[in-house]
C-alpha cells in the first residue's frame, strides 16, 4: 500500500526574502514563491533590518495565499505548517514565525520550526531526489560558512565554521570598496568573468590548530590595504582583477577545506548549498575536485542556493516523520545554532 503523502506549507522569512512553497514529502516542490526585497536594499548598500521587516508585513500574506493557490491546496488540505524561526534577522524571523503561528492555530495544523541552514543543506533533496545521507555538506551564505557532515537526516556533525566574516559578508564588504555596490556576490562573479584570478596574490587565510574552519577578514583586509595602497600611489585600480583574484582566494580556501574532508572521511558524496552556491567559480572548483577525488557532486540550482521556503518545506518533512512537531510558544532565535532546537 502507498504510503500517505505528506503535503507542507513551509514560509521563509530570515533576511530579506518573504517566501511560500509547498512541498510533497521533502522532494516534490508544488510551488515557489518568493518576493525579493534586493532593489530595496540596494539602496543603501545592505539589509536594513526595519525596512525588510515592515516589507515582509507587507507581503507575507499575499505570499503564502500565492504559494497555495499555484500549488492547487488549501489550508486543509496540509498535514503541518513549516517555518524558519532561526538563525537570521530578529525582526524579520518573528515576521514569519507569527504567521505560521497564526495559521497553525486557526487550522489545527501541526507546526515545525526549521533551521535556516538545515533548510540550505535539504535543498540538495529537492535538486536530487536520490540524494540521502551520510554526506558532506559545504554551507555557504551571507551570514555563514559551514562544513558539515550530515550522518543522517537532521543528525549533523559540524566540522569547521567560519572564526569571523561568512564568505558572503566578505563578497559584501569588498564589493562596496570596490565600487560594485549591493549585493556583492553577483556583482564580484560577473566582474571577475572580465579579470585575471591571479593578477593579484590575497592571502588564503587559515585557522592555527583547526583543520577545518575558515577565516575571511584577513582576506578582505588585504583587498581593502591593496585599494588603499593604489591610490595613496595614484595607481589605478582594475575592477575585474580585484574581483577575480579575492574570488580566487576565497573558492581555493573553500575547496581545499571541502578537499581535506573528503581525503580524511572518505567520503563518496559532497554537496554544496547556500547563497554563496550559486557562485560560478566555486561551483566549477568543486566539481572538479569531486571529479579528481573520485566524489559525487550535488549542487541546487541557483533559485535553491538562495533564501527560499521550498528548502524549509524539504527540511520540516523530516522532523515532521521523527514527530518533532513545535508548539504555539515557537518564538524567534536569531542566534540558532546548527542541531539546536
């Protein structure tokens, strides 16, 4: 006999995406709505949190009516309501945790609260739905950088993380110095498709006594005393050779770290997920390291790497079939960290 499928709204709301999906047993995506605040933001440069929360006020509700209706459900037809209650922007977080709050008391409907990086990471079930653990995952965002080993669904084993910048704060912050304004992960892949990855030598920065985890600020220190230096010099700055070389420096330091993991575990599957994923560059190194280390290599598509609820909705199927089913009282936890609940 079939089994029963289990049918989940999930909202997304950490940062400055509002987003809906529902998803069929963690695999199957019936709809992905997302509205993007970027143009917004843009404007000055970064996130303003007050502004992405009174934006997601705005749509959150238009966006999840969305989400149902291209999926063809309704509100009764769910078997839970999924939410991202962590790691993120406070005020943002509560915009979404209150709504799916607010249906699930209105419906009846069982709530789960979902790690936003637990979501990065079951992105790749959605993209490949043979995929199952145990794997590595390589989680690259805004706000994280994490090398993970995933032992079995929602069971993590956190191998290195980032010391101080997330590889996506540094794209930021030297995007900006740069000139290329807001967001600077896009901004510095397209540049660096016009420059030289080894015009100029940025340092590949390392953490003494950790194999694993990763160090970005001295990086982006080095870009911004080389800016400085050229001009006190009157030397003009090349754009794309600046892009293209931090970029160089960043993806050598996440793949050698990914390298290490899978030499040291042997490991036959690694993954990729976050913002950051959507990267060229870094998705070409990986997957020839892959190749050359004789691993399969699992990547979304760039719509999956960046904030969306459909992850949300892959990662709560999961707990919803260990029963881990969340109360009325989930509140918001920006800090949350990695197999916290």
């Amino acid at each position: 006999m079939k089994k029963k499928d289990i049918t989940i709204l999930a909202i997304e709301s950490s940062c400055d995406e509002t987003a809906a999906s529902v998803v069929v047993n963690g695999r199957q995506v019936l709809s992905n709505v997302i509205s993007s605040q970027i143009d917004i933001h843009t404007l000055y440069g970064g996130v303003v949190p007050e502004i992405a929360s009174r934006k997601h006020t705005e749509r959150i509700t238009q966006v999840i009516r969305q989400g149902l209706e291209e999926a063809g459900k309704t509100l009764q037809d769910l078997d839970a309501i999924a939410v991202t209650y962590g790691p993120g922007l406070v005020g943002p977080l509560l915009i979404g945790v209150s709504a799916a709050k607010g249906l699930a008391f209105a419906t009846g409907t069982p709530l789960i609260g979902v790690h936003h990086i637990e979501g990065h990471i079951c992105a790749n079930y959605i993209a490949d739905p043979e995929l199952e653990p145990p794997f590595a995952c390589l989680v690259v965002s805004g706000g994280h950088t994490h090398l993970v080993l995933v032992r079995d669904y929602g069971v993590y084993e956190i191998l290195g993380r980032t010391q101080d910048d997330a590889a996506g704060e540094a794209f930021d912050k030297v995007a900006r110095e740069i000139g290329l304004g807001y967001p600077g992960g896009p901004k510095i892949d397209k540049a660096s498709r016009e420059g030289d990855p080894h015009a100029i030598t940025f340092p590949r920065g390392k953490v003494t006594g950790s194999r694993y985890d990763f160090s970005f600020s001295g990086m982006k220190s080095a870009v911004l005393n080389y800016l400085n230096t050229s001009r006190m010099k009157g030397i003009q700055v090349n754009v794309p050779d600046v892009a293209a070389s931090f970029q160089q420096a960043v993806v050598d330091v996440l793949v050698s770290r990914a390298a290490d993991a899978v030499e040291q575990y042997g490991l036959r599957k690694l993954a990729l997920a976050g913002g950051v994923a959507a990267n060229t560059a870094l998705r070409a190194g990986m997957r020839q390291m892959c190749e050359e280390k004789g691993a399969a290599f699992f990547c979304p598509p760039p719509i999956l790497c960046t904030d969306n609820a459909a992850m949300i909705g892959s990662a709560a199927y999961f707990e919803y079939l260990k029963g881990n089913i969340s109360g009325l009282d989930l509140n918001a936890v920006p800090g949350l960290r990695l197999g916290q609940r």
